[in-house]
C-alpha cells in the first residue's frame, strides 16, 4: 500500500517558467511533509518541508503548498533554472511516531530544458 | 559541521557474495541512523534505522542485516547476495533524541549483483 503517491515519473519544463510537481498521501495521520532533491549518484538533499497548521511555505524560489482536505501537496519551482534538474521525493511523516516514520514518494523526474 | 560518509560509491558483485557496506557519521553524538535502498522504478525504501549503539530495527524481511558497533557507525550486510538486491543504498542520519524528520543522507553505493 503507497501512502505517498507521486504519479508523474517525470516533468519537463522550459527554462525560466514555472515546474509544479505532485504529491498526494492516503495516511490521514501524517502531519509533516517534505521535498527532497536528488542528482544521479548521490543521496537525496534536503529541500523545503510543511507542517499541517500551515498551507504554504516558502523558500527563495520554492514554495510548497498544502491542501488537507484533498489530502494533496505541490512544490513550486519558479523560475525554474537549469541546476534544478533532477529527481524531487515527496515524504510524509505522523511527528508523533517513532525514527522509522518517514515514507517517501517514488520520486519525480524533473528536467529543465533550455 | 556534520558529514556523513558511504562507501564504496559503485559495487559489483556475483549471486551468493556476501556484502559489507559501511556508513560513519562525523560532528554529531548519538544519531539516529538509517539505510534506505532505491531499486529501479520504486521509491525510497527504509531497510534498517537505529536509535544507538547495538540497537537494530528491521522493516523489511531480507536477506540483509545491519550493526551499529560504534555511536557514528551503521554497516549493512549480507551473507549471500540475491538478484533482487540489486539497487542505490543510502545511509543517512537524523537528530536524536526523538525523531527529526529531516534526513542527511550520504552519497550512496550502487550496488549490481550479477
């Protein structure tokens, strides 16, 4: 069972416009989500995260959104640039459990074309 | 700063091999510490976290296992290797006590079983 679903593998976007990626949960319990960023052959970086009391957050040119109701987040990228292409996992997380509460996304690859 | 340090960075081994992967982290007492395994086409997948020394929590039933014989040091192993083994390991770690959702992973071993 996937609680955290992003069901675009991946996205192309023009240099300079905005990248809007996906990321939809089914676990009710979650309460803190967050974006990591990935280039091949290395780990996962740390992006932008939201907590459930709020429904944006933002940071430079990412903002992430959060609607409870729908159960639904987005990372917005604007404008997107050229280092920005890469893998994007969502992840979700109950602050309430334990180490191991963490689950992510399959991932989306996004690619910025000149 | 803290850092956190994976290797080997690539690993080719034949069906039946055992395996050592090893992970320490440096500048941070008492991390909490995982491995995460990325098999194509499929998410982040936690294998292995630990809250100290000689503590263990397994997720998934594997062939594989995990020690933490020192306070910054994680080792994922296996006795004989499986096809399905095959994936991108990451370790990282986390701030403990309690759980802090945001991970600091390492660069990752790509590990082939042919």
């Amino acid at each position: 069972d996937q609680q955290v679903k992003q069901n675009s593998p991946s996205l192309s976007v023009q240099e300079g416009r905005i990248s809007i990626l996906n990321c939809d949960y089914t676990n009710s319990m979650f309460d803190y989500f967050l974006w990591y960023k990935k280039y091949p052959a290395e780990g996962p970086t740390f992006l932008i995260s939201i907590s459930s009391i709020k429904d944006k957050n933002e940071d430079g040119r990412f903002t992430v959104f959060l609607n409870k109701s729908a159960k639904h987040l987005s990372l917005h990228i604007v404008p997107s640039q050229p280092g920005d292409s890469a893998v994007y996992f969502c992840a979700a997380s109950n602050s309430g459990g334990g180490a191991d509460g963490l689950t992510f996304g399959k991932g989306t690859h996004l690619i910025i074309q000149p | 700063s803290q850092t956190i340090h994976q290797w080997p960075a690539t690993l080719v081994q034949p069906v039946g091999s055992p395996l050592s992967l090893e992970c320490t982290v440096e500048g941070t007492s008492n991390p909490n510490l995982y491995w995460y395994r990325q098999a194509a086409g499929r998410g982040l997948q936690l294998l292995f976290y630990s809250v100290g020394i000689g503590q263990i929590s397994s997720e998934v039933p594997q062939n594989l296992s995990a020690s933490r014989p020192q306070d910054r040091q994680f080792i994922l192993s296996s006795k004989k290797l499986l096809l399905s083994d095959s994936g991108f390991y990451l370790c990282a770690w986390s701030v403990h006590p309690g759980f802090d959702e945001k991970l600091f992973f390492g660069s990752g071993t790509q590990l082939s079983v042919l």
